[in-house]
C-alpha cells in the first residue's frame, strides 16, 4: 500500500503527528483569508457609515432645498401679486384719460392693448412648470422694464395734454381780451380796429 502523500512515515507512539506541508500552507491561507475578511468587513462597515452620512446629507439637502423653492414661490407670488395690482390700477387710469379727452383715445387703446398682452404673459408664465423658473423670472423683468416705460410714457402723454389745455385756456383768455378791446373802441371812430384774436389751435 502506498503511503499518503506528505507523510515521512508512520507516527511513533508518544510522539504527536507533525503537520504536512500543504497543512501548513492550508493553515496560512485560512489565516490570511481570515485576516482579509476581517479587514473587509472594516472596509464594509465604514462604507456603511459613509453611506448613511451621505443620506443623511441628502435628507438635509432634499430639505433645504423644499424651503428655498417654498421661500422662492412664495416671494415670486407677492412679486406677481403686486405687478398685477399695478396693472389694475393702471386700467383705471387709463380708462379715466379715456373720458377725460378723446384726442388721447387711440394712443390709449394702443397702450391698454400692451397692457392686456403683458397680463396674458404673466398669467402664462404662472402655469409653467418648475424647471422654467428662471425663465418666468426674466419674463417678468422685462414686463416690469415695460411697464416702467408705459408710466413714463404716461406721464409724458399727460404733462403733454396738460400743456394743450394750458395753451388753449391761454388763447381762449386771450381772444376774450381782444374781445372785450374790440367793444370797447367801437364808441372811437377815429381809433384804428384792433387785430383780429389769434385763433386757437
């Protein structure tokens, strides 16, 4: 019978079997395995940690980020909510230099048109969705800068009615004076006529 390999020969009484060679390497294996293992599991459990911290963050960040977008809605709302009462009260102003002279009747027409073409954009913009955020920002902006510029315009269009009706006052108060001139020297024959008033304009 052949002996087993690794073995230099029966073991004698009293003495304990020595381990082979492949044993031993077999041993040293289970060691170093052991050994990886266990540093893997550190490994592991620090990824472990790692990764719960990092969903924590997240947790922290996802909240952060709700109350800023709440924060955000919330202002462009209040912003919103007071261009569109600008718009309002702008109506009523218009409508107002509407009866008071018709002479300002089509260039308000043009301008309660804009008007009403800025409130449709808003109210467009209000139905977008999340990610046109910044975009609905500059549409505002630039709705903002136009009414800026209707104001001025508007003010312009008065201080420029107001001078009408100042000059046609001031002609109206001048041709009465000649008026009451021209009655006055009827009684002179000898006078010269005066000039005839200025017509008005």
């Amino acid at each position: 019978m052949a002996r087993p390999a690794g073995r230099s020969g029966p073991a004698r009484p009293g003495q304990a079997n020595q381990p082979s060679k492949a044993e031993v390497e077999l041993l040293d294996n289970i060691a170093k395995w052991a050994l990886r293992e266990s540093a893997l599991r550190e490994q592991f459990s620090k990824r472990m940690s790692q990764v719960d911290a990092s969903r924590r963050e997240e947790c922290e960040l996802r909240e952060s980020l709700r109350l800023l977008t709440d924060a955000y809605e919330e202002c462009r709302k209040e912003r919103y909510d007071i261009v569109s009462d600008f718009m309002r009260q702008y109506k009523a102003t218009f409508e107002l230099l509407i009866k008071v002279g018709a002479t300002t009747h089509s260039t308000i027409t043009e301008l309660k048109d804009q008007q009403e073409l800025a409130r449709i954009a808003l109210d467009e913009t209000g139905k977008e969705k999340d990610h046109f955020l910044a975009l609905k920002d500059k549409e505002i902006d630039e709705q903002s800068k136009r009414i800026e510029e209707m104001d001025e315009e508007f003010h312009i269009m008065l201080e420029e009615m107001q001078r009408r009706m100042e000059k046609k006052v001031a002609d109206a108060v001048k041709a009465a004076k000649h008026a009451a001139q021209g009655e006055g020297g009827d009684g002179d024959s000898g006078s010269e006529p005066d000039a005839p008033p200025a017509a008005a304009k």
